[in-house]
C-alpha cells in the first residue's frame, strides 16, 4: 500500500445511532488519518455529518433513498436515479484520487459498480445476513444462495463481522476472499462512564438506587424484537417481587411498529415499570448505571449495543442472532435464548433479578471478554491490513460493458415505471371524475329532463 492511500466509504445512512454508521465513526477513530485519508458518501445529509466533519473527513452527499421503497414510485425513483448515482461517485473516484472502495451496506449496489467502471478495487463490509424482507429485496427477490454470489461478483473482497454472517455467503465467495473481522470497542468510552457513575440518570426516571434496571438499545423497527421484550417484561412484572424497571434507547426508525409497542405497554398495564426513552446521545451511561442487558433482536450481525452493554459491566440476556455465540460464553458471560423465545428471556431474567452475585459475575466476565477479544483497534488493524492485501493485487482495467448496460437498464426500468405509475394514477382520477359526474344530482336533474323532452 503507498505511503497515503485515498478511500471512499458508502454509507447507508445520513444519521447516527445505528451499527453501521458506529463502525465507521469508531474505525476512523482507530486509523491513522495520516496515512488513510476516508471520503465519506452520505445518501442523505444528516446528523452524521457533523461528527464525521468533527474528525476531519470530508463528506459528499449523493442522494439515495433505500428506506421503505413504499409505494411504487419510491422504487422507480431508486431505479431512475441509479445511473446518474454511479457516474457521480465515479467522478469522485477520479477527482480524489481514490485508491478504493468500501461499501458500509448490504443495501447499497452503486459504490461496487462505481469501483467496477473506475478500475479500482471495491471491498464490500457485511454487517448483518441476508434478510429477504428488507424493502429492497422485496422489490429485488433474490435466494439467499443468488445474495451471497451477488456480493461475490460486486467485491474483490467481503468483511463480515461475524462467522454466522460469513456463513451465509461462502457458497458463492471463494476462502481467500471472504474474512471476518468482528466489531469492536473503544474501551476508554466506557471506561469513562463507569468511573463516572452517578445516579442523574434514574433520577430522571425517578428511578431508586436499588431498583433493578433492565435496558435494551436499538432502532425501533420489527427486526429489533422489541415485542418479544415486552411479553417476557409482562412475565417478569407480574411474577417477580421487588421494584423493577425496563427501558429501551433507540429511535423510532418504524413508527407504526412503535406506536404498536406502546400501545402495548397500555395493554398490558405495565407503563409505570417500561419506558421508551427514544434516542439518546448518553448511551455509555445510561448502560453504566443499568443491571441488566436484553438483546431481543430477530436479526443482527455481531450486536454493537451487546459488546456495549458487557463493556459498560450489564449481565446479559441475548437471542441467539448472528454473531452472539461467538461473543457470549453460556452461563460464563451471559445467557443466550432462542430468538423469539419470551417464555426464556422472562425466566433468565428472573434469575439474574433474584441473584445478584450472579449477575456481578457474569457482569465483570462480560467485560474481561472485551477487553481481550473486541477492541477498536484490534478491528481496525485488521481492516488496515485487508486494505493493504487489496492493494497489493494487479489493478484491473476500467470500464465494464456489462455494468454500463446494467445501469441504463436502470434509468429506463425506473422512467418507464414512473410513467406507468403516472397513467395509473389518471386513469384513477378520470375514474373518480366519472363516479362523482354519474352520482351528482345536477347531472341526475340533466337526465331527467333530457328524458322528459325526448
């Protein structure tokens, strides 16, 4: 690798507090910026621009809408703007200088086709498994078989940030191009917080001391499983003695999901011990102050709210998702349920409530594990170095006859969708013109009189 070496980083979001976006803000700590200069694409401009800038990394929006792709226009529009996407990173590529290309996302196409047309090599980061039920893909079926070639064809290297996650790609990606590389932590973040534990927290809350408190940190969206949390917290409140409390950090990314979560909580009459908090820039303290951990989710990839929580010395409850066999040793570092299963978390739960040696215990295993497997420098080092590895490689030759068809097919598939879309909606609102005409008693007083006078 050259002395400096330009990279441009495709993010899949404009704004801080998911995993993804914590990677990078933490990988661009743990890097010598002296030697690795990161250029970062937004697709929209948002909250993460501000730390990014903080850092001193120049960031580029390219708009792109990924989200809910709900209604059809939505996807055309992606589809439309796809070629002028590409050729604008592409015009990046050659006015920076980049060297390379690393894709944040598996919901992102345009840096791998970018990187392909420039003749650069293109690194796509893995940070969860397929899921088929993201909007894209519902849009875009693909098999999980036909994913993991797709990403092999797009990259001259994959990331994962897990085995499990690895696993779902290696039947179409050969060994020697498929890695992984876990998450991992700055622990001074939460070293800070823990020596700096005070009660403001639950005071806020109106929270005692010797309350036990349960936290869970995510987005609230459906592949979070905040539901399952919920019953297992009805379990646990009406079973268990003593003053508990549960509360989850995490913006509404779903809002109709999260108006069903509190609607729930009324439900089941438990809004006094349960609390949304919604998005909070204090997650190390918050975690500092909490007992318990829950992690809940249907679907992750190597959890960063879980090595948060075991850094910050929580005893930990966890679905078993892609990634926490290989963090949580059973009933060493914590405790691990099948995914979904309330009936589990709600009984492990009272036990750790009931138990307090055993949650300390577990607590301080938790955090020895981190320290000596998942730290920030430990992954970006490793990252460095599949850079260097990349590098190192001939370089290809630019231009791709097959991606330039690819992405004109795009524009037309998107136009010729938005038009339809457009007819649709006319014909619609004729339809509703004629409805109204027939059914409008001016008109029915016209008929009648035309009758009369035949």
């Amino acid at each position: 690798m050259k002395e400096i070496t330009s990279v441009l980083y495709i993010a899949s979001r404009g704004d801080k507090g998911a995993g993804g976006e914590n990677y990078l803000l933490t990988l661009f700590r743990n890097i010598d910026l002296q030697k690795i200069i990161p250029i970062v694409v937004l697709p929209s401009d948002g909250s993460l621009r501000s730390p990014l800038e903080a850092l001193g990394i120049e960031v580029i929006v390219v708009e792109a809408d990924y989200s809910w792709l709900q209604p059809d226009i939505a996807w055309y529009r992606v589809m439309a703007g796809m070629q002028d996407r590409v050729k604008a990173l592409v015009s990046i590529i050659s006015e920076k200088q980049i060297d390379l290309v690393h894709t944040n996302s598996n919901l992102r196409f345009e840096g791998a086709l970018a990187a392909r047309l420039a003749g650069i090599p293109h690194l796509y980061l893995a940070h969860i498994e397929f899921q088929p039920d993201m909007p894209i893909f519902q849009r875009l079926p693909l098999s999980l078989a036909s994913y993991a070639q797709l990403m092999g064809e797009l990259s001259d290297h994959v990331v994962a940030v897990s085995e499990s996650v690895a696993s779902t790609l290696s039947s179409h990606i050969p060994t020697q191009k498929l890695q992984v590389i876990h998450n991992g932590l700055e622990l001074q973040t939460f070293d800070h917080a823990l020596n700096q534990q005070s009660n403001n927290f639950r005071a806020e809350l109106g929270i005692e001391s010797s309350d036990i408190l349960i936290a869970a940190v995510g987005r609230i969206a459906p592949d979070k499983g905040f539901d399952y949390l919920l019953d297992a917290a009805r379990q646990v409140l009406g079973n268990t003695s003593g003053n508990i409390h549960f509360i989850v950090v995490g913006s509404e990314e779903n809002q109709a999901h999260a108006a069903e979560l509190k609607q729930k909580i009324i439900d089941y009459d438990i809004s006094k011990h349960f609390h949304f908090l919604g998005f909070r820039d204090d997650v190390p303290d918050i975690l500092a102050t909490s007992d318990v951990f829950v992690l809940s989710s249907r679907k992750e990839g190597h959890p960063y709210v879980m090595l948060e929580a075991m850094a910050s010395k929580c005893a930990i409850v966890a679905c078993n998702c892609a990634g926490v066999e290989e963090t949580i040793d059973e009933g060493e570092t914590g405790f691990i349920v099948p995914i979904g299963d309330h009936d589990a978390i709600a009984r492990q739960l009272r036990l750790l409530i009931d138990d307090a040696p055993l949650r300390t215990k577990l607590a301080g295993a938790a955090r020895n594990k981190i320290v000596s497997s998942f730290t920030a420098d430990k992954t970006a080092n490793s990252l460095i170095e599949a850079y260097e590895n990349l590098l190192a490689m001939p370089r290809q030759s630019s231009g791709s006859i097959a991606t330039e068809l690819f992405i004109q097919n795009c524009r037309e598939l998107g136009y010729l969708g938005k038009k339809n879309v457009e007819l649709e909606n006319r014909i619609k609102r004729l339809e509703n013109f004629a409805d109204l005409a027939q059914n409008n008693p001016l008109w029915k007083a016209l008929r009648a009189l035309r009758k009369l006078f035949r």
